[in-house]
C-alpha cells in the first residue's frame, strides 16, 4: 500500500464521572486524511483544509505524533500528509486527538501494522500533549479503539475496552466558542474534598458496571460530575438550560463534553436523542451564539481506513 485515506472521529472524554480516564467514540463526525508514503526520508504536511493550523512538524499535533513514531521506527521511506479537519480545534470533541490518532494510525498501516493500537496510543499521546501541555489518553483510546474505554493508567500505559449498549446515542451541542483545554485544566482545584471523591468513584465504578450489563438506569444514575463540572460549566453559556432541557426531554445523563464548550448528552434510544437535540437547539436559538448540534450513535470502529 502506497497511500491510504482515512476517518478519524470524534470523541467524548471524561463522561461526567470519569475525568481524564472515560470516553468514547462519535459516529460521522471527524476528520479525514490521506497519507502517502514517499522515496525521499522524512514528513511533511502538503495540505490542511478546514481551519488554520501551522504545517510545521513539530508545532502541528498530526506532526507530533507521527514523528515520535518514526523516532522509534526508522522507516526507510517517508510520508506525507493531507488533513481535511472538519473538528474545530478548541471544540471539547477530541479535535488534537483525532490529528494525532489519524497520522499514528495511517502511518502504521502504510509500514505493514508494526505496532498494536496501546503503541498507537502512546505515539499519538505526544501529539495531544502539544495541545494540552498534559499527556492524557481519554480521547486518544476512543478515537483508536471505538467504543468507550476507560484509561487504567498512563505510565504504565493501560487501555480497557468496554461494552457499548446497543441502544445509546450521543447528542452534542458544540457551542462556536474556543475553550482551550490548558486553560480549562488551570481552573481546577489542586485537591478535592473526600465527599466528592467518594461520590465520584462509586460513580466511575457503577457507570462501567452500567455498561456491561446494558443498564440504562444505573448508567443514568452514575452520569453525575461532583469533581469537574462545577468549575468548568461556568465557562460554557446557558450551561445549567441545556442540562436542564435535556434530562426533561429523557436523556440518561447530560454533562461537559472533555474541556467544553461542547456539551453531550447520552440517550436511550434515537427517538429520545432526537428530542434531546430539538430541546437544546431550542435553547441555543434564541442565543446570539452559533452552534452545531449532532445526534450520533455511538462508533465501536474507532479511526477506519475509508
Ligand atoms: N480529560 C481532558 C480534560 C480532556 O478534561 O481536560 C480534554 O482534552
């Protein structure tokens, strides 16, 4: 194979109650790429349609990535790369991830599938850590495995993979305002009282235990954010009406999309969903503020040669 053209979704990380170990993977949205493989050594980005972001290697997540994988697999061919970012950068829908996953990813597959997806993962964490200023995976192992996963540890690096409820879709409500994950981490308080952690580790526990047994109340009743979504919700416009809107219209639980200012909901049902994104398009509408709304399933795939 000489070249190969490719969907890297979007993501959710943290999931309410898992900050930076839960998430999972979108359906339909996402970025595409083409990757070619060439004589001369080295990489280059040729092309980046869809938003302004630097060509040079190491200032670009795509870039970053890929070439902590070529440090370790000294190829004796190189690459280029074409972007087509449909993710906003800064839309709290894993827009670095799915650069990073995509170049890790396609680049892998051109040298033969040297490498296992947790290699991906860490190769395609160098990129993120670019765009965060911290090396997380809770959007990397989604957008590379598909499904929800849930980050076990990142030094050693662990990824689990866990059941997707055959019913659940996702809605998004991605408000066109730029929140940048360095900052919206900077927010967070250093320490947080044993209440809360309480609260929010019976919440984790009983959320994974939701989704292997594909119990809607129980995933509905651990969709709750003691931790994090005070401090950030206060940087997402009509956060609370959203939230509100959404659990009226019968969605599971409804929370800050990884940094925000993207907003998901998770829904029993794609008839609920769609109730659930007419609701919060309501809110919004009456806003000065644009926004994209998404209904999607949930993507079990992951990245995906198209
Ligand atoms: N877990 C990360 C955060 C995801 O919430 O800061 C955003 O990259």
């Amino acid at each position: 194979m000489e070249h190969i053209k490719l969907f890297s979704p979007a993501t959710v990380a943290n999931v309410s109650c898992g900050f930076d170990v839960l998430g999972f993977c979108l359906d339909s949205i996402g970025d595409e790429m083409v990757i070619k493989k060439t004589k001369e050594k080295g990489l280059k980005i040729t092309k980046i349609v869809g938003f302004d972001l630097p060509f040079e290697i190491e200032k670009n997540v795509a870039g970053v990535s890929a070439l902590a994988l070529l440090e370790d697999a000294k190829p004796d061919c190189g690459f280029e790369i074409e972007i087509y970012k449909r993710i906003k950068p800064g839309s709290g829908i894993g827009s670095s991830s799915a650069s990073a996953v995509g170049s890790v990813f396609g680049i892998n597959e051109l040298l033969g599938r040297p490498y296992n997806k947790l290699e991906l993962t860490y190769f395609a964490m160098k990129g993120e850590a670019l765009a965060s200023q911290c090396e997380h995976a809770d959007n990397i192992a989604p957008a590379l495995f598909g499904g929800f996963t849930l980050v076990k540890s990142v030094a050693p690096l662990k990824v689990l993979q866990l059941p997707t409820p055959k019913n659940l879709f996702a809605v998004i409500i991605h408000p066109q305002i730029e929140i940048k994950t360095s900052e919206a981490r900077a927010i967070l308080p250093d320490a947080i009282p044993l209440k809360n952690a309480i609260t929010q580790w019976s919440n984790v526990g009983s959320f994974v235990h939701a989704l292997h047994t594909s119990d809607y109340d129980l995933l509905s009743q651990s969709l709750q954010d003691v931790v994090v979504e005070p401090y950030r919700s206060q940087l997402i416009p009509h956060y609370q009406n959203v939230k509100e809107a959404a659990l009226k219209q019968g969605a599971l639980g409804c929370g800050i999309s990884g940094s925000g200012p993207s907003i998901f909901s998770l829904c029993h049902g794609e008839k609920v969903a769609q109730n659930v994104a007419s609701a919060i398009k309501n809110i919004y509408s009456q806003t000065n503020i644009a926004f994209e709304i998404y209904v999607s399933r949930i993507n079990t795939k992951g990245v995906n040669i198209l």
